[in-house]
C-alpha cells in the first residue's frame, strides 16, 4: 500500500517529510524482505514435494535392492531405511523453516502496519497544528 499526502500540508514540513521519506525507504526494505521470504517458502515447498516423490519411488521398491543416495558430487551406497530417514529429516527441517520464514514475514507485517498508523497519527497530528 501506499500513501499519499498533500492536503492540510501548508508550506515544507521539514519533519513531516522525513517521517515520510523514512516510511517509504522502510516500507520498500519490509516489501523486499518479505519478497525474499516468499521465494524462501516455495523453494523450500518444493524440496518437501521433491522428497515426498522420492520417498513415495523409494517405498516401491523390494527391500533388498541397491539404494545410492547423493553426498555433494558423489553417490553413497545406503539402505533404504537410511535414504528413508533422511527424507524424513529433510522434510522436518524445511517445515521448520517455512514456520520460522511465515513468523517473520507476520512480524514484517505487523512492523509496517505499525509504522503505517504512526505516520497517519504524525499527519494528523501536523493537521490539527495548521
């Protein structure tokens, strides 16, 4: 959202100005922290479905059959309650994760609402001055 003020203002309003122009850089730092935590939460979604996949072709398979799982740029020879458990772990992790990421973006939010309001009381209260 955005604001606009210009009735009630009368001449330069030296304070009124920087609050204003503090809000907008805030506001446009909040925006773009909360852009990044959206791209954080879907990438993180992503592996969850990614290892929901993996581990939905894994339980198909016999329970004696060779399973390899990826370290870095080489494959290690595991079982397949080993690969299991580490889907398991993978996916506890990014569920954690995206609780911490939606906590912060509420907080973000709740952050700029309140820097919206104190902005509308500054301009109010510089309204009932003039």
């Amino acid at each position: 959202s955005s604001i606009i003020i210009t009735a009630g203002v009368k001449g330069p309003d030296l304070e009124l100005k920087k609050a204003l122009s503090e809000m907008q850089s805030k506001m446009m730092e909040t925006n773009q922290k909360m852009k990044v935590s959206d791209v954080q939460i879907e990438n993180l979604k992503r592996s969850i479905t990614h290892a929901e996949l993996t581990d939905a072709e894994i339980s198909g398979l016999s329970d004696d059959i060779r399973v390899y799982e990826s370290l870095g740029r080489m494959f290690m020879l595991s079982t397949k309650g080993e690969v299991k458990k580490d889907l398991e772990d993978q996916r506890k992790k990014a569920a954690d994760k995206i609780k911490v990421l939606e906590g912060n973006k509420e907080y973000l939010e709740r952050n700029l609402k309140e820097n919206e309001n104190s902005l509308r009381e500054l301009v109010l209260q510089k309204r009932s001055q003039s």
